[in-house]
C-alpha cells in the first residue's frame, strides 16, 4: 500500500508500526480492507467492542498486580518472603502491547482510531464532543512498540526502588545530640521522607521543637549525601549522632536505584522514535505539558515577590531569622492552633484500625454535602488496607474493581499525620471512582495526569479537621482566608523547588547516560544546591543547601514530583470556584460534576471545570490582595 496525504492518518499510523515480522505489505492491506470502518455507525460498534476488551485486560491486570504485591505493601498480609520480593517486579501487562500487535488488534485499533498530538486535541479537542474525545483516547493506546522484556525491565527497576523506599525507617529513638541526649522516645519510627518532613513541621510551637527540627534537618542532610550510616536506616538498635557519625555510610544506593529506572528508560527510548527520551514521554505524552513550560511556570513562583511577603509574615510569627527546614512551614492551616497530641488521641480513639476508617468513610462524605446514597455508592468501591509504606491510593482500571485506600495504622491506632494523610488518600479515591463508576465512556475514565488527582487529594486533606465529629473548624463554602491563600502559595513554593530539582537531575541523567552512583548523586547535590542559591538563599538562608532533594519521590517514582506542584495550581483554582457554592450540598454536587469530565488534555479540563487554563496568576492575584 502507498501511504499519501489522502491516506487516512490512522492506516497511515499503523503502516508506520508495520513490520516483516507482522506479515507481508499484501497482509497489511487485506487487514485494512478486513477491519477499516467505512461509516460512523461501525466504528462507534467497535469502539463499544474495544473498550469492553481493554477494560477487562487492565482490571484483570491490576487485580493480579494487588494480590501479588499484598505481602510487600500491606500490614495485614503475611510476612513478605523470597518469592514475594521477586514477584513485586512482576508486570502482568508487560507482554500485553506484544500480544496484542501479535493477534492484530493493536492494528485494528490504530487504523480505526488514530492519535491526535497534543496540540491537536487542545485545539481541534474544543469542538469535539464526548464520544470525539473517547475516540481520541483510544488513539493513544498504540503509539510505540515496547517488547516485553523492555517492560519487564522496567517494571523491576521500578518494584526494587518501591521496596528501597517502603523500608527506609528512622528510628529516632536512636539518635544522639553532640552531648549524648536522647530526643526522642524509642518507639518514634519515621519513614523517609515522608514521616520526617510531617514530624518537623508538628514540631513548631512545642517546647523543644526547634533542636528536634534541626537533627531532623541534619538526617535529611546525610540521606542526600549519603553520609548517613548504613546501620542507621532500619536500625532498631544502632544509636548514631547525626552531627558527627560518618563511619559505614550507605554505598550511594539511593542514586544507584535511580539509574536503575534510568537504564531501563534508555532501553525504550529505541522503540519511541517519535518520544524518543522519557522525559519526553513523562510529559509530553504523560503529564501533556512539555517540561520546558512546567519549569517555567515553576521558576516564575518561586522568584516571585510574592514569595517574600508571605516569608515576612512567617518570620514574623516566628519570632526569628528562616531557617531552611521552615520551607514545611505549617502555621498558616487551621491545625496549626490546635494541640496536636489531642487530635492523636481523637483520631485513635475513632480509627483504631483500617476497618474503623473504612466504616466512616459515608459520614466523611456527607459531612462534605454529598448525598446518603451517593455517598454509599462510592463508599461501597473504596477498600482501606494499612500500608507498610507511607500510603497511596491505588486506583481502579475497571468496573469490577475497588478504588484501595493505603495508610500506615500503628498498633496504637491512626494518629492525627497518619488521619491526614488517609483523607488526603481519600481524596484520590473518591475522584478514582467517580471518574470510573460514574463516567460515560471507558475511554475518558480517569484525569488528565496524576496532577489532577493530587488536586482533589488536597482539597480533601485541607478539610481533614472539617471531617472530624464535633469538628472545631467549620464548612469552608465560603471565601478563602487569608491565611488559606498563604499556605497554598508555600506550599508550592516548597514543592516547586523539589520538582524543578528533579527535573534537572533527569535533564543531567541523559545527558551522562554512563554515569555512576556516586557521580549521580555529586550531580544532584550539585544541581540542588543552584536551584537552593538562586530561589530559596534569599528567602531562608544557607549558601549551599541541598535539602530540595530530599524527597523519596525521587527515587522510587521517576519525574512524579512536578505533578504536586501542579495539582497545588489546579487545586488552588478550584478552591477559588467551588468557594462560589452556596452550600456544602451544592459543593459536592460541582466537585462530583468537575470530576466526571474524565481523561480530557489538562487544558481542556480546566477550561470546562473552572472556565480558564491553569496558571499562577490567581494565587499570585490573591497574595496581592491581602495587606
């Protein structure tokens, strides 16, 4: 067959993805003239077809996925043995894409549906109706021709950082002060980074606080540079100083999980011709904003002038100079009033384990204006589960799944950081299964990227004291306050700053694709350091600082980091819309409309969710109007 101009672009696509090894050129026609859809009629049938096939392959999937990584993941599970830490790198979908360019369908697919560019769907995407759209994502299921155990590679590249990162414990019991005082109680554990970072920001208004936050500061330091003692992550009986102990550090294995991802990103790129690094697949095809554009909104934030008013109010409060560690400021949220160890023992006392959680879930949902039997059904497709790591949420990619709620619950019961994050979890979940169980088209289930659910992640965790019985904060239907715009606005400057980090690191990664562990992490100090002298320097002190790569993100979750910093934007600019419903019930019912458009471009989703694009200028606008 000739491809031309005139050639249909989706025979023209799948003639590109043609090889000897599919079948002769006359095999290739007669497939086309098989299964090419002449009327709308027959490709709105197959389409029917195709989605009810792909819907069952991923959940099928998936649901493997959940029960092999039980052990390594969850509590409530045996304890993980040798098979069960080989099979966490085991992808059921990894030879899916071979499958099915092997049968045909993949083929029959592309000719039928064929992928837009971006730029093509934030343009021609503005006329096109939903089942236009639910076409268009079909269209870009087939773009590249990953073999299998390129997948699989990956897969396991990614599972070994998971389990590194799940496992790296602090016990801070064990730490020492230059004159041999013992801080903390010894059944304090705090996982890196996420238990560290929450522990410091808890720690502000408390007697004794700021040395705590400074050692915290001090074992952020040494897991970065790898100076911190090997003995001392997951060491229950390894009592170090973190001022002065450097024997037996860890061997840069942090950096060497990285480049583990990272070669496994250089055996796609041959198969992506037209994403051929993935940088370019993360964000072009992923996140559907070049890196290019996310890095310059990012910096424009950070370097703002805004910035510096909302650090003087900080200060202020303070009573002293910014150190760097108050990037987790947390004073400006409503909780930053309240006795923490109280809300530990509320929070205890109603979720003594998942079940607890699990059985509240229709209250916290209409305690936020849903509906009794909205708020049943999607309670009813919500699972929590106690999770070995930090938590997450794990989605569902079918219909015949439950969205899982992950969230670590210690044997004493959920503590308040632990009721954060599970709502900020929750959050996720409601948004994954109203996109999926309430969606009109499988092929739109879902968000634009992941920012997108983070966005509705935090709006749920910024309501984690409203959701409390007898709740000392009040429904917040009504304008942002003043202290609510600051929070948001440093919030994204905390977590940009971590992304554009993370970003460079990948920038300098392909650009040293023989690089070593040691040299990776000398990078990346390097890079967080300049990215720290030019933004944070002037605002919180220390020449130098690499606390911005401090995240285990950056590790076990390749080039996530920059959707936070976009979900915070999209979230502040649904705050500002949804703070125009009158009452809690008409917040649910615009938050639940919001949700519903599905898998659109970020920019299509925002414009019909909010009715503009996403941008830094309304919190930037909202700083501005307070004095």
């Amino acid at each position: 067959m000739i491809i031309t101009e005139e050639t249909p672009r989706g025979i023209a696509q799948a003639a590109a993805l043609w090889t000897p090894q599919d079948g002769s050129q006359e095999d290739f026609e007669q497939l086309v003239k098989d299964y090419y859809c002449e009327t709308d009629s027959e490709r709105l049938v197959l389409f029917e077809s195709l989605s009810r096939i792909f819907e069952n392959l991923y959940q099928s999937a998936d649901l493997l996925t959940v029960e092999l990584l039980r052990p390594t993941q969850l509590t409530n599970a045996s304890e993980p043995q040798a098979p069960d830490w080989i099979m966490s790198g085991y992808s059921p979908l990894a030879h899916l894409s071979d499958d099915l360019f092997a049968n045909k369908l993949a083929f029959i697919t592309i000719i039928n549906f064929p992928h837009y560019t971006l730029e093509e769907k934030n343009t021609l995407g503005r006329q096109w109706t939903r089942q236009e759209w639910a076409f268009a994502r079909m269209g870009d299921i087939f773009t590249t021709r990953v073999p299998a155990e390129v997948n699989t590679r990956m897969a396991q590249a990614l599972a070994d950082a998971e389990n590194y990162i799940a496992d790296y414990n602090i016990y801070m019991g064990n730490l020492r002060t230059e004159d041999n005082r013992q801080l903390w109680d010894n059944d304090k554990v705090l996982l890196s980074h996420w238990n560290l970072r929450d522990e410091l920001k808890a720690l502000y208004g408390v007697e004794g606080g700021q040395e705590k936050q400074e050692m915290i500061y001090q074992v952020m330091q040494r897991i970065v540079n790898q100076t911190i003692p090997q003995e001392a992550i997951n060491g229950e009986n390894f009592v170090w100083k973190p001022y002065s102990d450097v024997s037996d550090s860890e061997p840069y294995t942090r950096y060497e999980k990285i480049l583990n991802i990272a070669h496994a990103y250089f055996a796609e790129d041959k198969y992506c011709p037209s994403a051929p690094t993935g940088i370019i697949r993360n964000f072009e095809e992923g996140v559907e904003i070049p890196a290019a554009e996310l890095d310059s909104l990012f910096r424009a934030l950070v370097g703002s002038p805004q910035v510096q008013k909302v650090a003087s109010v900080i200060r202020e409060r303070l009573g002293r100079e910014l150190r760097p560690y108050d990037i987790w400021y947390d004073g400006f949220k409503a909780r930053a009033t309240l006795n923490e160890d109280e809300l530990t023992a509320l929070t205890r006392k109603l979720y003594p384990d998942a079940n607890a959680f699990a059985a509240d879930m229709p209250r916290l949902l209409t305690q936020l204006g849903f509906y009794s039997e909205d708020a049943r059904n999607i309670a009813n497709h919500i699972v929590v589960e106690p999770a070995r790591g930090s938590g997450h949420a794990w989605p569902c990619l079918g219909r015949k799944e439950d969205a899982r709620l992950r969230t670590r619950i210690p044997a004493t019961g959920m503590d308040y950081k632990g009721y954060n994050i599970a709502v900020h979890e929750f959050g996720h979940c409601v948004e994954q299964v109203l996109d999926m169980y309430f969606i009109d088209h499988y092929m739109l289930s879902g968000v634009p990227n992941t920012a997108y659910t983070e966005a509705s992640a935090f709006l749920w965790q910024q309501r984690d004291l409203q959701l409390l019985p007898k709740s000392p904060i009040t429904n917040r239907q009504s304008q942002i306050s003043k202290d609510e715009v600051f929070d948001q606005l440093w919030s994204m400057y905390e977590i940009m700053g971590v992304s554009l980090v993370d970003m460079a690191m990948w920038k300098w990664i392909y650009a040293h694709p023989k690089a070593t562990p040691k040299e990776l992490c000398e990078a990346t100090m390097t890079i967080a350091k300049d990215i720290w002298n030019t933004y944070y320097e002037p605002v919180l002190g220390e020449h130098d600082c690499i606390l911005l790569a401090v995240y285990s993100h950056m590790v076990n979750a390749p080039m996530y980091l920059p959707n936070y910093p976009l979900g915070h934007i999209v979230q502040y600019q649904l705050e500002e819309h949804l703070a125009k419903c009158a009452t809690p019930k008409d917040f649910a019912q615009e938050y639940a409309r919001i949700y519903r458009l599905g898998r659109l471009t970020p920019k299509e989703w925002m414009i019909q969710a909010v009715g503009a694009a996403p941008s830094i200028e309304p919190i930037l606008r909202a700083v501005d109007s307070f004095n």
